[in-house]
C-alpha cells in the first residue's frame, strides 16, 4: 500500500501473525491471532488506514506513518459497532463489508468517509435475498460490485435514505471463492465454476470461452479450488491467476 507521503508499506497474514515487510525484514505486527487454514485475510486501504479481516479475529486497523502495530478497528468506533467480517472494499467515500459472523450474505458500510463511525453518518447494512450464497468478495471504486458464490451484484451511491442502490447484474454466476476476483480500474475479472469472466459496467463476458477454459478444468485440482488467487498486472495489462494443477501430483496440500 501506499501512503500520502509516498510511502510504500507492504504487509501478510497467516493464521496466527501479521507481518510487515520492510528493508527485507518481516516483523510481526499483531500476534496470537486464531484463523483456521482456509480463513484468507483480506486487506483494504481506505485512506490512511489499512483494513485487515478474516472473519474470526477482531478487525484489525494500520494508521500509516503513526501505528507501530496493528490494532482492533473497535478500539477508535464512536458510534455503532463495527461487525466481524471477512471481506471489504471501498465504494465512493465507505467501507463496505461483507460475509459478517451469521450473516454470510449481509452487507453493513461505515459513515461516510469514516471508519470510526457505524450507526449513523448514512452507515446501513443490507442481507441480500435469494440464493446467491455466502458473499466472498467486494470491489472498490465510484461503483462496487459485490460477488456471492452464485450471483454479482452492483452497488451504485444514491444518497439519502436509501444510500445505496443494489442492482443485480449477473443472476446465476459468481465467484465460488472470492480470491478469483482480480480488479483494474473499473474493469473486474473472475473465473466462476464455467469458465473466466470479465464485468464491465452492467456486462459480464466470457473471456475464456473455449479452449482456455477447457485446459483449465482439465489442469485444475479441484480438491484445492480455494487456493486459486488473482491478481492484474496494470502495466503489463494482465490478468493473472495462480492455482495449484492436477498434473502437480507431488503437490498434496493445494
């Protein structure tokens, strides 16, 4: 991530620690943190400040250029109470979060342009109906795009009491595992059960039709799909993902 200044911070999570990486050095964070294997973290900027989630621990905050340690996002609330969740992004001037401890398909967004504020200041949640599933990702941006496991919906800022306008755009495609989803600018990608996908606006297109999406079935170990993590490239304008391959029989792990 990086700063106002300038300033590049770089940090990871594994389940019991959150390293930052600086002058070659990892440096513990925050400790004794309790996640299982499959419990992923997340991390959002929203303006200084560095969000990090996993759905079990308590979330956790970075104030680049002050905090020396990551801290509870509970510890600065003012108002309301931030919830536990597993995934974020940041859609105009909120942080919006999403698969909430028993409430995997919720939705609940700060005040506006304050994280410390979650009752009030146009700060709401929202349970989304029908059988999308559990919500695993949640772009940023002037528009979001919230993906559940059989759906993607798109999140438009209207003010007023209604705040956010909930559109769904793709009715029976999502993203399985959220670490799919890979995003630049306003262009998202995604590789759902049938194949790679790119959202544009309001479109969703196959971008693997045919034979990049055969190999893929074919190579992928599908005892490890959660393992399957995206990332873009910008100035080289790739779309990148890396999966762990059936035809690795040595790889038992994923």
């Amino acid at each position: 991530f990086r700063d106002n200044s300038n300033t590049v911070y770089n940090f990871v999570g594994t389940r019991t620690n959150l390293y930052q990486l600086a002058s070659g050095t990892f440096t513990s964070r925050k400790a004794s943190l309790g996640g299982a294997a499959d419990d992923f973290w997340t991390f959002t900027q929203f303006g200084e400040y560095i969000i990090a989630s996993n759905g079990v621990d308590a979330v956790q905050f970075f104030l680049m250029g002050s905090s020396t340690n990551f801290a509870a996002l509970t510890s600065i609330q003012t108002a309301g109470t931030c919830p536990v969740f597993r995934v974020s992004g940041v859609v105009r001037d909120f942080l919006v979060t999403g698969n909430i401890v028993n409430a995997t398909n919720r939705i609940q967004w700060s005040g506006i342009n304050d994280i410390t504020v979650w009752s009030g200041k146009q700060s709401d949640l929202q349970d989304l109906p029908g059988s999308g599933g559990q919500i695993v990702h949640i772009t940023s941006g002037e528009v979001g795009y919230v993906f559940r496991q059989n759906q993607i919906i798109r999140m438009d800022y209207v003010g007023g009491a209604t705040v956010f306008r909930l559109s769904v755009i793709s009715p029976n495609r999502g993203a399985v595992y959220g670490r799919t989803v890979c995003q630049d600018n306003r262009r998202v990608f995604f590789y759902a059960d049938d194949g790679f996908f790119e959202v544009n606006g309001d479109q969703v297109t196959a971008i693997g039709a045919e034979k990049v999406n055969r190999f893929f079935d074919l190579d992928l170990n599908k005892a490890f799909s959660d393992r399957i993590v995206a990332a873009t490239d910008p100035f080289n304008q790739l779309a990148i993902w890396l999966y762990p391959s059936s035809a690795d029989t040595s790889n038992t792990t994923g």
